[in-house]
C-alpha cells in the first residue's frame, strides 16, 4: 500500500560532481535541488485531481572577471553536469564585458551547515489510502447545507532536498518537510455566489509533518467554514465610507507581503525587477530616517521560527540566516537583500538570496516576514470602534508597480458599531497608500493572538520564480480607511 | 554579423524526438491489461539574459526535460511528473520506476467518478525552425545599442518542444525555436517623476535590423514621456486602451470567467452574461484561435481543440471552456480545453476581433481623455460583476483635442466589464497585434493573445 512518503529520491554525488568542474573557471559552485510534490485535491466527497511531480537537477555558478553566470540542467550524468559547468563558464565570459557589478567571493560565504524542518509525523506515518479518506471527511464536514454546491480539499506535501557546494568552502545541506492545505466553499443562493475557506485560499502553509493534519480541529473549523458561507449568502454589502478597519492574521499576512516585503527587496530598489513586477517606492535614503508606520509597528525577518513556512539556516549564497528587525517602532531600518545587493548598495540586508528551484538564479525574496506583536487583544480593539468593519481571508489582491496604491478584498466581514460586532458584511473591499497606511496603525494584538500563515506563490523575477513566504502577525487596527463592498 | 566565439549550443529537435519515441514506446510496451496511459514532454533549451541599464545583471542557460506520465486504471488516475537526463538508457528505468508507483497509486486511491477513458484522435506535427540570434552578437545588440536609455528587461532565446502520446497510438509534436525581448526604457520627466515605456520584440527570425527600428519608436515614446506630469483626478475618464492594456484584460478571462465548471459553480465572473442577464457591447467578439499558430491545439491530455471556437460572439455568450473531465461531470461535449486548479478552464489561443476604427485615428477619436498604454496587476474585485481593478502603468498620457499633453501619474481603476466592453465600448481599432506570451515560471511558455485597442466612453479611476 502506497504511503505518502514517495519513492522517488535521486542520490546524487554533490561533492564528486564539485570535483569534476571546479577548476573550470576562477570561482565555481554547484547547487542540487530536488523537490518531490503530491498535490491531492477532493471535491465534494470524490476524486478530483491526483498528481505528483519530482522537479530535480542542478544549477552550476561560474564566476569568471567578477561576473557571475548560470547554468541549470535535469541531465545528471556526468556528461551533463560537465556540458553544464562549460556552458556556465562560456556565458559569464560573454557577459563580463557588460556585467552590472564586479562581485567577488565575498558575495559567496564559506559556510557549512545543515538544516532540517521540525516535524512530529513524517510523511511514512500515513498511508495514501487513509490520506485520502481524511480529505473526503473534510469535504462532507464542509458541506453544511445543500446550498454549498462545492465542497473542496486540497493538500500539498512537499519534501525538499538543497545541497551547495562552492569554491570559497561552502558546504550546505538542508531538508525540508513542508504543507499546505485549503479547504474551501462555494455556495449558491438564487443565482447569487459566495466563496468562504479556511484562511484564505493558500495561507494555511507550513513545515510540518503530517501532524498538521488534525482531524477533529481541522473538521471543526470546515463546518466553521460552511455556516459562515452560508452567512454570506443572507449578508448586507460591505457598507462604503471611511470607517476604522481591522484586519484579522490572514488577512494581515497579504497587507504585509505587498505593502511591506516587495517594496524592501533591495534588488528592486537597485532597478533589477522594473520590467517585471516593478520598482520601489522606496528609496536608499530612506533607511534610517522614513517613519514608515506608526510607532506600534514592528517588523522582523525571522528565518527562525519554529514550524514557519519560510525558516532555514542559510539563503543560496551561504548567508546565515538571522533574526533581523526591518522597521522598528516604525522606523525604516533595514531591507530585504542578500549579498549581491549589500554589495551593490552598501545598505544592509538579510539573508534571502533565494532560487525556487534549481533551473532558476538566487534573487532576493522574502522568506518569513512578522508583524511582531503588540498589547492591545482583539476585543479591546472592537470596544474602541464607534463605526468599522473586521476582514477576514483574503480573496483579491492589487499594488502598483512602485507599491504605493493598493486595493484588497476579503472573503468575509463583520460590521463593528459602539463597540460591538453587530452584523455579517459580503465582499468587503479596503484600499490605501502603503506609507499613510501604515501610520493609520493605531493597535497591535497580542503575542496569544499572534498567527502564522504563508504562501507557496510569491511571484517574481526575470526568468520568474514562485517561492515561498511565511507571515505571522497578530489582527490589526487601522484608523480611517476608504471601504467599500460590491455592486 | 561577427561569427559567434559562444559554443552553446542547443539540442537538435530531431534528437530528442527519437529519444521520445523511445521512451513511449517502452512505456506503452510495460502496461498491463485494463490500463491506459499517456506521456506529455516539455523541454527548453534556453539562454536568458537580465538586464539593467543596458548591463547584464545575471545570466543563465537552462536545460531541462520534464515528462508528466498519466496513468488511468479501474475509473483511477494518477499523473506523475518528473526531469529527466534525456539519455534514453538512463531514463528508461526511472520510467518503470515511475509506472509501478503509478500502479500502486491506483490501487489506493478512491475511485474518480468523472474520469474519461483517453481517446484516440488524429496525430498532429507542427514544426517551426527559426534563426535565433548568435548569443555574442544578441548580448552586444542588447547592452551596446541601447546605452542611454536605461533600457532594462528579459531576453530569452532557444527551441521549446511539447509532445504528448498515448497508448491507443496517438502522437502529437509541437517544437519552436523563436526568442523575445521584453524590455522597459525608463527617464525622469520635467516635474521631476520617473516615467517608462514598455516594448517587446518577438519572433521566430531575429534581426538587429528590426530590433534597432522597434527600439527607436519606444525611444521616440520615451521623449513624449518627458513632458511635465498632468494631473489627473480620480473619477471617471473617457479613455483608449492601447491592446497591450486590453491583453491584460483578457488575462483575466482565464481566472474562470471563461470556465465552464467555474460557470456552473457559480464562479464565474461571465456568469450573467451566460444567463442573459447582461450583454456586453455588439462589437464585442472574443474566440479561440489556434490559427494564430503560436501554440499547439493539443492540450495536455492530448486533445484537440476546434482551430477556431467562439466564446463570446457580438456581445452574447456562445460556448465556455470545456475540458474532459468538465464533460463527463456535467453531461456535456469537451471542446479540448485545458484545466487548471486555480481557474479551471482557460484560454490558450485567445483573439478579440478587431472594429473599424483606424488605429491612427485613435488619439482624433478619443479627443480628450486617457491615453492608456498598458495595464497592471489586475484582480477580480466583485466577480459576479465582473469588476475589475487594477492600475495604469508605462506610457499613459492625457490627451485634449487629439493631442498628448504630457504622462499622468498611475491611476488604480475600478470598473465592470459590463460597462467597459458594454455600454461604454465605444469603438475598437482595425487593427489588431498579438500579444506574445513572455512568462517564464517554470519554463518559458508557448502562445499569445490578439487583440484591438478599445475605445471607452467612461471608465472609473478610483485612487
């Protein structure tokens, strides 16, 4: 019988393929990355869709006159990783001529190490069978009424396996044990829709084993998740005006991700990402003197916390990975760049120089970004509100490309009036300016309400990359903020 | 032209056909009564360049062979993807490998009610070669021609293949070997404001020749962005989408607007054009039009889409996405459609008719209001309305009495389709261009879109 733990791991000799191509040019480094996905998705009690993808191969770095080339190849022979250590070599030859920054092996640390996600369960604990059976229960606990006439359940499990070697003496090897699930509704009512799931459709991401998948917990909040669909279906619209606003942990982790991460990734302050996904408002002179936010906000990078989607010893150029505050009482510190980009700035960053896999180059990414907590707990929060609206899960999400002006959409609402929740709000919609945003904040929850959520899809670079984040915060209230619903 | 000192060089099409002739043919050969299967290949030999500011920020050639097996036993399916080295005799074996496991799936997964068993359809083989630039001669045209206009983007160039086969004998092979250049060229306006333009440059045969004119006219672009910034108010605009903003539109038709299972959930956002609840504009036509070439009808599965299907004809809805799997649920007949999770069937090939409006007649007809060249980061903001928002960005202009007055500052927009592409679709261009398909998550993508600029009467701008 088929367990969920899958066959499928490539041995491959990392430090005799080192040998045999590290002479080729000044400096070189070769990274194997493999990643062993099952993508398991039940719809109303049934099968829908059932597929596992093994992604392996390895990614040589040349460093020839300072210029740093790449070239990533799924042919492991021998044959193959050599073509690919030419290759490697010939295109930096070709492009040091018009290289944008003479690096060195300062941008590539000698580090050695190991890294292995925390787990309680790993995958052989559980067979496909019973696996399968869970995510059925999960639909049939989610389907509370005829009128939800979609019931879904998908789950990712992933086994990831980085190993890097380099000239300067890196020796790196980390193993990840990561998942994701979704379970979701649709219901319908008079040829009218709503959409609830757990958390918003990707947020629930985490290194775990197969423990996160509790049953009794998870069965309870899926019929959570059904009766506030059907809620929904009777809500008024979200009212439209100016109101106080509080955003609960998940949806906080979209407002933190596209307001805070991408507008601090240091490669997009240097211009690197402007054909793509955009620049920054953010300038180099800012960090140190923008009060970004009120003084109740506090924002780490933080690789290092336990269980979080995005933690692990070292980013791909060998750069440990520490705990680091980004914005401290509000205040611009630090940004989101690895090596590369502290060398090209002279600012100072993190460790975050990151790949998605291994046909792709390290850019900088966020990895796990916090909103540290506060002291006021949410009900406090609430008894405050004359007017506001509470949002829940996000389900749209929109910034332009410097990240200024943004406009996002939760799934679910509460009317909050004279310091009480009065009523459920349907498509609730909030849009603002990242920086009075920001300074809007006037109460952080507490350490207790503080949770950890993330993304398998942070979309980015040239050639582009889907990498994963983590956000943990705890909810958030912001004061007069334009909110609007639907038509 | 200087000869290229680069020896990179990419596979030859016609190996790695062998190599998967090989590879069906001892998979179909290993399987056992009841089942069936299928074998879908994906491989790019790719060199990409990023730039920044006419200097090559990071480099890197990819090669990679992907096969994704599908295998269909007792009403189960499993699909398993995996690289490969590409050298039959290494391959072979993890093949097996892959098939057992495949098998052992079977056994233990419930059975899929909606399952179709796989079909025997017409082989397909659709070869295009092209003259891809020397990588010496691309690097220089690349950072040396375009100094001084802090040009900054992607290139890639190299042969993609997709080929699916299956054990009832069908064979489909699609290989291209074309390249883009998608780039951005930016400056700092007279108020003081960076203001960019956006270009790209695609095709099958690369021209420095070509590349050099194209880069002039964005340069040309360039000067008009120079002009002082107007300020635009929010609130609502009469306005022209140039076709790469109405591209990005039609993006989002794929986010299950277009779906079939997304329609009959109720999720999708053409839901009330559908029921005849609403009715976009009589010029409006959308359709599926593989005759554009840009990729294959086959989908993954193997299927064949129609070469032309027309999803939205004058305004009224006429047929969604269909896939298999869709068909079978729903008692209805696939049209070849691909699936995904997230948006369920979506668009491959995609074509908006062209109107009669002379595209050098635009900025005379649009008179005063917004020139828009290009959109950004849409989403779905009110999908049973299909309003969408999302931002302005490149060269966007203000424009009076037909004449550029100078760039705006991006604007977000917030707006229904049953407005935009209804009561308010003015006119669209004669012309038409296709959009071609630069993403590049995972592996560089095949396809593209065609379309018209739009002319809108009133067109809402909210931040």
């Amino acid at each position: 019988m088929s367990t969920l733990d899958l066959p499928f791991a490539t041995y491959f000799d990392i430090e005799k393929a080192y040998k045999s191509i590290h002479s080729l040019g000044d400096w070189m480094g070769i990274r194997f990355h493999e990643e062993i996905d099952q993508y398991r998705s039940f719809q109303n009690e049934k099968s829908k869709s059932q597929s596992i993808v093994v992604n392996s191969g390895v990614m040589i770095e040349a460093m020839i006159n300072g210029q740093i080339a790449y070239a990533g190849t799924s042919d492991l022979t021998n044959e193959g990783i050599l073509k690919a250590a030419h290759q490697a070599v010939q295109l930096a030859k070709s492009t040091a001529p018009h290289k944008s920054f003479l690096f060195d092996q300062r941008v590539r640390p000698s580090s050695q190490g190991k890294y292995k996600s925390p787990s309680k369960l790993s995958f052989d604990k559980m067979s496909l069978g019973e696996f399968s059976d869970l995510l059925i229960q999960t639909t049939r606990h989610l389907k509370v009424s005829d009128q939800i006439v979609s019931a879904q359940a998908d789950a990712i499990l992933n086994e990831t396996l980085i190993q890097y070697i380099n000239s300067s003496g890196a020796n790196i090897d980390q193993k990840f044990l990561l998942t994701n699930h979704n379970f979701q509704v649709v219901a319908v009512e008079g040829g009218h829709t709503q959409r609830r799931s757990l958390n918003g459709q990707v947020a629930r991401s985490y290194q775990s084993g197969i423990e996160i998948f509790d049953k009794e917990n998870l069965f309870q909040l899926c019929e959570q998740t059904g009766r506030e669909a059907l809620e929904l279906l009777k809500a008024e619209n979200c009212p439209t005006g100016t109101f106080d606003l509080i955003l609960a942990p998940d949806q906080m982790l979209l407002q933190i991700h596209e307001s805070i991460g991408h507008p601090l990734e240091l490669d997009r302050i240097l211009g690197d990402e402007r054909n793509y996904a955009g620049w920054s408002f953010i300038k180099p002179t800012d960090f140190g003197s923008l009060q970004y936010g009120s003084s109740l906000m506090n924002v780490t990078f933080d690789p290092t916390v336990s269980g979080q989607y995005a933690s692990y010893a070292f980013d791909e150029s060998g750069m440990p990975a520490q705990r680091e505050y980004l914005i401290q009482e509000g205040k611009l510190l630090r940004g989101l760049g690895g090596l590369e980009s502290q060398s090209r700035s002279n600012l100072s960053g993190v460790a975050n120089f990151r790949s998605a896999n291994w046909n792709r180059a390290p850019i900088d990414r966020m990895a796990n970004l916090n909103l540290e907590p506060g002291t006021t707990p949410l009900k406090d929060m609430i008894s405050q509100i004359e007017k506001g609206v509470l949002m829940k899960s996000n389900i749209s999400w929109s910034i332009d490309d410097y990240r200024n002006k943004f406009q996002f959409g939760c799934e679910y609402a509460q009317m909050v009036e004279n310091g009480k929740i009065t009523k459920t709000l349907k498509n609730p919609n909030y849009r603002g300016v990242t920086v009075p945003f920001w300074n809007k904040l006037k109460a952080v929850g507490t350490k207790e309400e503080f949770e950890i959520f993330g993304s398998p899809y942070c979309g980015k670079g040239e050639p582009s990359q889907m990498i994963r984040v983590g956000h943990a915060s705890p909810p958030c209230l912001f004061s007069d903020i334009e909110i609007f619903g639907g038509e | 032209m200087t000869k290229c000192p680069v020896s990179i060089k990419y596979q030859h099409v016609e190996q790695i056909e062998s190599y998967y002739d090989q590879l069906s043919q001892h998979l179909f050969s290993q399987l056992q009564a009841q089942e069936e299967a299928s074998l879908y290949l994906q491989t790019e030999d790719q060199s990409y360049l990023r730039l920044n500011n006419s200097q090559v920020r990071q480099s890197t050639y990819v090669n990679q062979k992907e096969i994704e097996l599908v295998l269909q036993k007792n009403h189960r399916k499993i699909s398993i993807g995996s690289n490969l080295t590409g050298h039959f005799q290494n391959d072979k074996d993890k093949l097996s490998h892959i098939l057992n496991h495949a098998r052992s799936e079977c056994e233990s997964l419930p059975p899929d009610p909606y399952l179709s068993p796989l079909q025997l359809h017409e082989s397909t083989d659709q070869k295009f070669s092209g003259q891809l630039p020397p990588l010496e001669e691309f690097i220089n045209d690349l950072c040396q021609h375009t100094q001084g206009s802090d040009f900054t983007g992607l290139a890639a160039t190299g042969p993609m293949i997709r080929a699916s086969a299956n054990s009832l004998g069908q064979r489909h092979w699609f290989s291209t070997e074309s390249f883009f250049v998608d780039y951005s060229l930016f400056t700092k306006n007279v108020s003081g404001e960076n203001k960019a333009v956006k270009g790209c440059y695609a095709n099958r045969d690369f021209s420095t020749k070509e590349f050099l004119s194209q880069l002039e006219t964005s340069k040309l672009m360039l000067e008009t962005m120079k002009l002082p910034t107007i300020e635009v108010p929010k609130g609502s605009h009469r306005c022209f989408l140039a076709p790469a903003a109405v591209a990005e539109i039609m993006g989002m038709f794929s986010w299950g607007a277009v779906s079939f299972d997304s329609y009959k959930k109720g999720t999708s956002a053409f839901q009330k054009i559908a029921n005849n609840e609403v009715q976009l504009s009589p010029l409006f036509t959308l359709k599926e039009n593989f005759q554009l070439g840009l990729c294959p009808r086959f989908n993954s599965s193997g299927e064949i889409a129609p070469s032309e299907l027309t999803i939205i004809e004058n305004g009224r809805m006429k047929n969604f996405l269909i896939s298999a799997r869709s068909a079978k649920e729903y008692s209805v007949t696939s049209n070849g459609a691909d699936y995904n999770m997230w948006g369920g069937e979506y668009l491959r090939s995609p074509e908006i008719l062209g109107g009669n409006l002379p595209e050098s007649e635009a900025l005379r007809a649009l008179d005063t209001g917004l020139y828009i060249s290009n959109l950004h980061y849409l989403n779905w903001s009110d999908f049973q309305n299909a309003r969408l928002t999302g931002m302005t960005r490149y060269a966007c202009v203000w424009v009076e009495k037909g004449q550029i007055k100078g760039p705006i500052r991006d604007l977000r927009f917030d707006e229904s389709l049953f407005r935009a592409f209804g009561s308010e679709l003015e006119a669209l261009t004669l012309e038409t261009k296709i959009d071609p398909a630069i993403d590049t998550y995972h592996r560089r993508a095949l396809g593209g879109k065609k379309c018209p600029g739009m002319l809108i009467k009133d067109f809402r701008f909210t931040l």
